[in-house]
C-alpha cells in the first residue's frame, strides 16, 4: 500500500532493491488527488506497476457495518 506520504514512499523505494517486481497498491477516495497524484508520481520514478482502488463513501461504510 502506497499513500504517496514519505513513510509508504521510503518502504516502497527500500523495498524495490530487495524484490524488483513489486506492484504498489493505493486506495482512492474522496479529497485523496493529492496523494493518488504523489503515489503515481513514485511508481513511475521507480518503474514499478501501480494499482489504484477508487472507494467511495457508500463502500467504505458497508465494509465497516457488523455482519
């Protein structure tokens, strides 16, 4: 998982001299274009495939309900 932030960033750049075929993953919602922006911009740099899940507030709040 890969929010753009510098922690998900430093993991994943660490982590590509370790495992060269990684994939990142982030999660998009609502007022999330800044880091989905930063996110891409890190996969791209370290050419690596990035894989980005659109949420929406009705998703997120069926996933939360007690089955």
């Amino acid at each position: 998982m890969m929010s753009g932030g510098i922690d998900s960033t430093l993991i994943t750049a660490k982590s590509k001299a370790f495992h060269n075929d990684i994939t990142a993953f982030t999660i998009s919602y609502k007022f999330s274009d800044q880091e989905v922006e930063n996110a891409s911009l890190v996969a791209k740099t370290l050419e690596i495939p990035h894989l980005i899940k659109k949420v929406d507030d009705e998703e997120v709040l069926n996933n939360l309900k007690e089955n």
